[in-house]
C-alpha cells in the first residue's frame, strides 16, 4: 500500500490523477476536513428496498434481520434517515470521521471475524490512512501551483458506488 500510495502522488506530479477510489476518497476527506458517515451512506442517505417491502441498510445483506430497518408500508422516509451507526469499536475511534465506520454489515458482525480479525481489517484502514495522510503535504502542493485540477477529490458524487472503505 505503501509503495502505490508514493506511485499514486508521484503521477500526480506530472498531472495525472490515478482513479483509485480509495484514495480518491479518503485522500478528498483528509483535503476538505469534513467528516464522512459510512461511506456507502448505509443508514445514513441510503437504504435498499426488498421484494417484500422491507426497508434494509444494505442491498447485499437484505436476509439478515439486524440489518431491517422498516417496511415500506410501516417507515416513513423521516424515520430512517440516520438511523444507522457504526457500534464500537468504530465509535470511538480516532479515525471514524475518515473511515465512517468502513461497512455496517462487518461492524455488526464483528464477532464472526472475531477481535484479531477485526483489529486485522482496521489496521489495513489505519494504514492507509496514515500513508495519505503523509502524502498530503505535497498533493496540498499540486493543488496549489495547479498540477491537478482542485475538483479531483470530490468522490463519489453517488454514493453506493466502488467501496470506498475497502
């Protein structure tokens, strides 16, 4: 991750941003400072619709129950918004506001990886993070002169696109 993260900045300077949606948008959060909700919008600005009329966080977990949040019958838009977060040890954590949480299903289920294999997934996160963190000195930079063009971290302008948080 590393040495992609250093080839990533490196095309920057020739004023070639790389598509790579993970650091696309994390590297957009770092820039702007505003924090993220989960980055998929799971609970937040997104929610999935089953056959049945439930209302789910999420379209690829819709058979699990912890994952219903209404029915389309009984849910009005104005109970669902926000009514998904992230438990802990995401909650506390000091890169939440980055991270939003990375996916709401592996958060509840976390007990299914068990806490090594938690903790092994956060601190894939933790690591990239902190490598765009350093790189941010000199994409600051290229902004700046204009090497790259100031809208190039606005990702995604949808969410439930490619994994942010992979």
């Amino acid at each position: 991750m590393t040495r992609l993260v250093r080839r990533w900045v490196s095309e920057m300077r020739g004023g070639r941003v790389l598509g790579l949606v993970p650091f696309l948008g994390i590297a957009g959060t770092l820039l702007s400072g505003q924090p993220t909700h989960l980055r998929c919008g799971a609970g937040h600005d997104f929610f999935s619709i089953a056959p049945s009329g439930d209302i789910t966080l999420c379209p690829v977990t819709p058979e699990y129950e912890f994952m219903r949040v209404g029915h389309i019958t009984e849910t009005g838009p104005d109970e669902l918004h926000g009514c998904a977060s992230p438990g802990e040890p995401c909650a506390s954590c000091d890169i939440l506001w980055v991270c939003g949480g990375r996916c709401i299903f592996i958060n509840r289920v976390k007990d299914w990886v068990g806490e090594e294999g938690y903790g092994l997934i956060c601190s894939t996160v933790r690591h990239l993070v902190g490598e765009l963190e350093a790189a941010l000195p000199e994409i600051r930079g290229l902004l700046e002169e204009g090497t790259i063009p100031p809208d190039t971290f606005h990702y995604p302008e949808i969410n439930n696109d490619c994994e942010v948080i992979p």
